[in-house]
C-alpha cells in the first residue's frame, strides 16, 4: 500500500501542497517518499528513503519552489528493500517523464527482460519502473501522454493506481486505476489527484472517484475521464462533506471498517504477483525460500499470539494437509517459558502484525537457539521478528490502525496458504496440477470476498448482530480450518463489544462445555463442506436439543437450513474457507459493538503492539 499525489496549476506552485498531500497519506506507508516537478520543462526528481522529513531536508534548498506541476509518491516496500534509488518516482533515464505507482505489476519481470533487450537500463529493483519504461518507449514513438499510458496499460497485468508526469513547453499530467484507489479534481486554476481524497480537501470538494479500467487527464481547471481504449466517459464530481478525521478513514466510520473492507485487495497484494501459474507454484522474496531449503525440513513450530496465533491454527491445518509435514503450534508466551524440545530440521513460524510483539520475538529467538530455522510471516518489513528471521513472507496488508486485527489476520491466512503450496510443490508431495488448481481457486477468491461486503450482506449481518445486543454470552463453534475462525470470532467479540464469548472446537462442547446452554444463548456455528461437515450439522442438533439458538456461518447449505439464522458465505475449497468465513464474524463484532456504543477503534485495556511482555 502507498500513497500518490499529483497536481498541475496555471499559476500557483505545486510543492508545499505536494508535500503536504503526502503527509496526510503517510499512514498508506513511510518507507521512503519522493516528489517530481516539471522544472522550466524539464523532470526535477527528489526523492529519499525513511519518513517525510528525509525528503523535506533535500528541498529545503527551495530549488523546485517555484514549479506548477508534480507527483508526489509516499511508499511501502512491495518489491525491493526501501532505498533511495527503490523510492518512487521513476523515470526511463530520458528526463521527459516521472511516474508514481501503487500496487503491483505482476508481468513486470518478463517486461523488463523484454525491455533490457532493446537496451533500456534499470536503475531499482521494482516492479514500477518496467512502467515509466513503456510509458517513455509510447512517447519516444510520438503519442501523447495519454495514449502512451493506455498503451503501456494494455502492456500488463496487475493492480495498480499510476499518475505520470511528463515535461516540456506544455507539462502533461495523467492518472489510471485498475485496483487501488484514486481520486481527482479540479478548480478553477488547477486539477489534483491523490490515493485518498484526504489529499485532495485543501484544494476542492468536490472529486471524482476512478473506477478499475479508467484514466484522467487532469489540466489546470480540467478533468478529462476515459477507459483504456480511449472512450470518454462521463461523471459528475461528488461532494465530499466528511471533517478530517472522517475522511482519514476513507468515509468509513471506523477504521476497523475500512479495513474489514479492503481485504479483498489484500488478498491481491499478499498473493497474486507470488502466483507461478504455469509451474503450480510460488516464489517468495526475503530470503531462501528454495527446494533445497525446504526439503531439508522435518517440523514446523508455529509461534504467535492472539489473532496472529490463529492464522497459525489454519497454517497448521493447512501445511500438514497439503505439504504433508507435522506442524506444533504454541502461544509465544507459553513457547518462550516451558522449556520446548524442538527437533532436528524444524523451522520456527513466528506470525505476527507488527513483528514487535515481545512474546513471538522472544519465542522465536529461543527457537533459533534451540537449532530452528527461524522465519516469519510479517505485515512490517523493517520490523525485529523480520529482521531476525533467515526468510520472511510479508503479507503487505498495509498499515492496520483498528486495535482489532482483520485484514492483517486474513492476509496471515491467505500467506500460510502460500507457504503450504511452496512447502508442497518443493517436498514433491504436491504435483504441479493439483498446485495450479489451488492457486485458481485462490484467485478466485476476490470477487467471493467482495460479494460479502455487498450492502445486502452487511445489513443482515447488522440485524442479526443487533437482535442479540443484549446476549450476556456466546458460544463460537467450528471444527477442522474453521475451528480458528470460530476462536477468531469470538475474540473479536470479546475485544471490542466486551461480551464473554467462548470459541470451541465443536467436537469438544459434549466433554463439557455443553452444560452452559441455556434457551436461547446464541450459537454462532462456522461450517462449510469439507471433511467435518457432518460432524459439524451433528453438533448443531445438540446444541439446539439443548435450547441453543444457533446462528450459522458459511457454505454449508444444510447447516444454514437448520439454523434458526443464518449468514451464507460464497462456495470455495475447504482450504480456503477460512478467508471467506471470517468476515462476517468480523462484521458481526462490528456491528455488535457498534449497537453497545463501544469504541470501535480503541477498545478499553488494548494496545495495537504489545511490546511488552
Ligand atoms: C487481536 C489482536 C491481537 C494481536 C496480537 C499479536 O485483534 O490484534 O490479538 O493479534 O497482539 O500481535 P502481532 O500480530 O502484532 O504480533
């Protein structure tokens, strides 16, 4: 995730209003941040690895003060480490354009191979410069900027918001979307852009949202909308009447809102460009994720803490089913103090948001002590769990603010995925068919994902959510992949709506816990077909003989049908039903804590990072 800016005027300079757009958008990522100006008509580029200040110290000289068009780019790391020369915005080495990017080119490494042989030369490790590359070959062949933007669109496939700057006598400013979000709009002197209308309130309110396939030509005073093939398309601007701290959440009320509904787009960021379609594999970044590597082990120690501790419950399910290999799994704090006896060839998981939480760090440093291999699943690429893991897979979930994990967790999910398929294919336990149709379904996923955050869904899950305000308790039951969901349900309850709530696995409620049913107590059931989904029905007939009144979560049809009510979610492999069945039990704590005038956001007793023991 990363922010952009972009601004063209008549008259008024540029820079202050860019570097102030990327301070509002700091929250989309801060590794490193650049700006370009068009500077007496030729590209001026600044830009700067760390935070903003970095930047803000190189254009103190006041050098570019006076230009009237620029991009500006605030960045988190996808491909390539955060550095001076990986900072966006690129170029193509001829001086005429600059380009910023957000999202990910997931051809770009045929491209480059392809543009390197016509002897165009590289200069970072991203993917985005394979872009300013076409752009700059379209316009060396006399387009104008924005017929080489559609041309050099049509070249990839990805996800990506783009805005390119090009210079000379008549500076050309152009945006595009196909994925992540843009927003532009015009005044009477001058027209902007940005990721986030944030950026866009000190000039206008009045904005117009891109959609997937679009571009803009934006021009002091002008706004001018097309699709790819160049076809006009027309659009009234909206008004935007949010106050600052509304519009930092997107429009959303909460920012666990907001990022309960960008997970489908972190479902793309985790996994698409990971995707070797043709070889039903993976390839990860971050260290040695070889065949050899992985073959060498025999266990994996799963480590983590609270939401992270169950996506390590799925990665257990997971790796064991697909890549065959025995997988422990412990709270880091329990791990770090009960003196673990680890075997030969075992690698050490820690899973974590932050990569700060003191409990996993100290687990996973014990691990390497003890003869693991340590290596981490981790949302932030300079953290300490990442920085002291041999390989990690980042799961680019972009900054999670929302005390209450959830893209983080589903991204964790979708990562444990990954690695099972990678663990498989290089054990030669999973063969190259049966790994492509995996990776298909997971493809899949996105529409599936965003088919549950439809309107129509949100508001049943709201009522049901509402008509049991009141419940003094719950019950969160599942069995197989969709036991940790059912864990991961009921903690979001706790956390944020301060109801008990108990997650069970539902095999074990006749060894007790069934004698605190009492008529009426809801019953939140998660199943969808695959192994246990008989077990699973059986269950609920016992918790209803007792009374229960059971509210059923996911695919399975006979469940819903015997539920007194239900929540259905979108078919998919019994691997991947975790990813679609944890949303409604997000929106459910939501709206359950939402109805008890709870604060969402920053829930009483909680911290974000848990950096103490
Ligand atoms: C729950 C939640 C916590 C974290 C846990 C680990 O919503 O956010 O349970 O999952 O504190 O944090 P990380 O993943 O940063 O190690």
């Amino acid at each position: 995730m990363c922010g952009i800016v972009g601004a063209i005027t008549r008259s008024g300079a540029v820079l202050e209003g860019l570097v102030e757009g990327l301070r509002v958008l700091e929250y989309r990522g801060y590794d490193s941040c650049g700006v370009a100006v068009v500077d007496g008509g030729a590209i001026a580029i600044r830009r700067k690895v760390g935070r903003l200040s970095e930047l803000e110290k190189l254009l103190s000289d006041g050098a570019l003060n006076g230009a009237r068009a620029g991009v500006g780019h605030t960045r988190w790391a996808t491909h390539g480490k955060p550095s001076d020369e990986n900072a966006h915005p690129h170029s193509d080495g001829s001086g005429r354009l600059a380009l910023v990017h957000n999202g990910i080119i997931e051809n770009y490494l045929e491209l480059r191979r392809e543009l390197q042989a016509e002897g165009r030369v590289f200069t970072s490790e991203t993917d985005t410069e394979v872009l300013s590359h076409l752009v700059g070959r379209e316009l060396a062949r006399g387009r104008s900027l924005a017929d080489a933007v559609r041309a050099a669109l049509a070249r990839v496939s990805g996800y990506y918001a783009i805005a390119v700057l090009s210079g000379g006598d008549t500076p050309h400013l152009v945006c595009a979307r196909q994925g992540p979000p843009l927003v532009v709009g015009a005044t009477a002197d001058g027209a902007y852009l940005g990721s986030d209308v944030l950026a866009l309130l000190p000039y206008t309110r009045d904005v117009v949202y891109l959609e997937d396939g679009e571009v803009a030509e934006l021009a002091p005073g002008s706004l001018r909308l097309t699709n790819l093939a160049g076809a006009p398309i027309a659009r009234a601007a909206r008004r935007i009447d949010w106050d600052a701290e509304q519009a930092s959440k997107g429009g959303f009320a909460h920012h666990m809102l907001k990022e309960i509904h960008e997970q489908p787009d972190v479902l793309a960021r985790t996994a698409f460009d990971r995707i070797l379609s043709t070889r039903g594999d993976v390839a990860f970044e971050h260290g040695d994720w070889s065949d050899a590597r992985l073959r060498s082990l025999e266990r994996v120690q799963v480590v983590a803490c609270g939401t992270a501790l169950h996506a390590g419950y799925v990665a257990r399910y997971l790796i064991e089913s697909i890549a065959r290999l025995p997988v422990d799994l412990d709270f880091a704090s329990e791990f770090r103090y009960r003196d673990p006896q680890l075997a030969r060839g075992t690698m050490a998981l820690a899973i974590s948001q932050s990569g700060e939480t003191a409990d996993t760090l100290a687990a996973l440093r014990l691990a390497r002590q003890l003869g693991a291999w340590p290596a981490s699943i981790c949302n932030v690429i300079g953290s300490t769990v990442v920085r002291e893991s041999e390989a990690t897979i980042l799961t680019h979930a972009g900054p999670e603010i929302g005390v209450a994990s959830t893209k983080a967790f589903s991204a964790q999910v979708v990562a444990s995925f990954l690695l099972a398929v990678r663990l498989g294919r290089a054990r030669g336990v999973l063969d190259e068919r049966a790994g492509t149709a995996l990776l298909d379904e997971l493809r899949r996923l996105r529409p599936r994902m965003e088919a549950l955050l439809a309107s129509e869904t949100i508001e049943q899950v709201g009522a049901i959510a509402r008509a049991h305000q009141n419940a003094t308790g719950f019950f969160f039951l599942g069995r197989g992949l969709n036991f940790p969901i059912a864990l991961e349900g009921a903690l979001k309850l706790k956390e944020i709506s301060y109801v008990h709530a108990e997650g069970y696995a539902a095999g074990e409620m006749k060894h007790g816990p069934i004698a605190l049913i009492s008529p009426g107590m809801p019953i939140v059931v998660v199943n969808s077909p695959g192994r246990v989904d008989e077990k699973v029905r059986s269950n609920i007939e016992q918790v209803k003989a007792r009374g229960g009144h059971v509210i059923c979560v996911g695919a399975d049809q006979p469940s819903l049908a015997l539920a007194d009510e239900r929540i259905a979610t979108p078919a998919t492999i019994e691997a991947l039903s975790p990813v679609l069945n944890v949303i409604p039990l997000q929106l459910f704590a939501y709206h359950h804590a939402l109805a008890r005038g709870c604060d969402i956001d920053k829930p009483r007793n909680l911290a974000k990072s848990v950096t103490v023991e």
